[in-house]
C-alpha cells in the first residue's frame, strides 16, 4: 500500500505543472493537439514549401535562339536617285518609217523627205523616252540625230510627243545651214491601233541654233507609221 501511495505521489509531481498550467488559462485558449493532427499540420507545412520553392519547368526561360544564330549583318544599298534611273519596258521598241516634205515654206527648195526613226523600249527620268534616225530628201540634204521625247497620252489611243534632238546635217543640194551640227525641234501627233502599232503626224524644225528665221532653219513635215519591233520577229 505505501509502495502504491509512492508511485503516485511520483506521478501527480510530474503532471502537477501541466496541469497548473491549464487551469491558470482559459478554456477556450488551451487546445492539446491530437498526435494525428500534429502529423497533418507537418505535411501541410512541407507541401506549402514545396509549392514556393518549386518552379515549373514551362516557365524556365529557353536558351535564346538567337545566341544561336548567326548575326548576319546587311550593309543597306542606298537606292539610287528617280532622275538617275533607267527603266526598262518591255515590248516598247519601236521602228518609225516616215515621208514627207522638206523645206516647207520655202517652194524653189521643196524636195521629198524620207526619215527612218529607231525608239528604243527605255525610258529616262521615268519618262523621257530616247529616240535616233536619219533623214535623207530627194535634192541630197541629210541629217542624223540622237534626241529625246515625252509621250503625251491625251486618250487611250492618241498621243502628243514633243521632242529635241542634235545631229549632223549635210546641204546637199537642200538649204544652207552654214555648219554641220544642226538641232531639230518638233512634235508628233499618232494615234494607236489594234496591234499597237501607231499612225502620225509630225512637223519638226532644223536650224543651226542661231536663230529660227528663215535663213538659219528649215522645216520636215511627215506622215509617219511606228511599229513595235518586236512584231517583225514573230
């Protein structure tokens, strides 16, 4: 019996603190916690790290492509200047055959003109069109020349092209232009047809450059038919 009475006395001292200890606190603000509850609180405790410390791997940044690319480095071509460009147009070379009248307005020295022009399928400053031909009349005058002209569509089918050429001019037995370099002035009046041929009139002026009266100058005034070269090899 006093062995009994010792061991509890033993045990009462062990859980005397404990006990002091909850009843000196309120009820509602002691909980012991169940050893199933203190596991599920650990496991909560890891999964909430795991979560902050875990980052999916499909928002880890690749390694960039571009680190494995070649950087190839293009030098930019400066393009070249509207009034240095030459454009070229397709199906646009044209052979001109033209008869006329030489020395219009002065009738002792009226002869027949006969002018073969070449066109080529180019243009200068986006418009300028170059043109080249030769002139030879029944009385031995002569000319050849190189010079420009600006087409000038009014329709669809009919065009004004004004142009201005230099080239040499032989007398012959024609007028007397007192030099060999002489300057033609003038424009053409065609109008297109279905093949793209064209039909015209033109009316151009020679002269030395000196003046236009009549002793530096003479007139060409020719019906003209202008095909594309292009349809002679078909």
């Amino acid at each position: 019996m006093k062995k009994s009475l010792l061991i509890a006395s033993v045990i009462g001292a062990l859980y005397s603190p404990s006990l002091a200890m909850a009843g000196a606190m309120p009820e509602d603000e002691v909980r012991i916690m169940s050893p199933l509850e203190k596991a599920l609180v650990e496991i909560q405790s890891k999964e909430t790290i795991v979560k902050t410390t875990d980052v999916p791997v499909s928002i880890v940044p690749e390694k960039s492509k571009i680190q494995e690319e070649e950087i190839v480095v293009v030098e930019e071509v400066a393009s070249v200047p509207e009034m240095r460009q030459v454009h070229t147009q397709p199906n646009t070379s044209f052979l001109g055959l033209s008869v006329g009248l030489y020395s219009v307005s002065d009738r002792d020295e009226l002869a027949t003109a006969f002018n073969i022009e070449w066109q080529p399928g180019v243009t200068l400053l986006g418009k300028l069109k170059p043109m080249f031909g030769a002139m030879i009349t029944t009385d031995g005058s002569a000319y050849g020349y190189g010079g420009l002209g600006l087409p000038l569509a009014l329709t669809e089918k009919f065009t004004v092209t004004p142009s201005v050429a230099v080239g040499l001019y032989n007398q012959g037995g024609g007028i007397d232009l007192d030099q060999s370099i002489a300057y033609r002035l003038g424009t053409e009046f065609s109008w297109a047809l279905k093949d793209d041929s064209k039909i015209g009139l033109n009316a151009h002026v020679l002269t030395n450059g000196e003046s236009l009266n009549s002793d530096d100058r003479t007139e060409v005034i020719s019906l003209t038919y202008t095909k594309p070269l292009q349809s002679f090899t078909k």
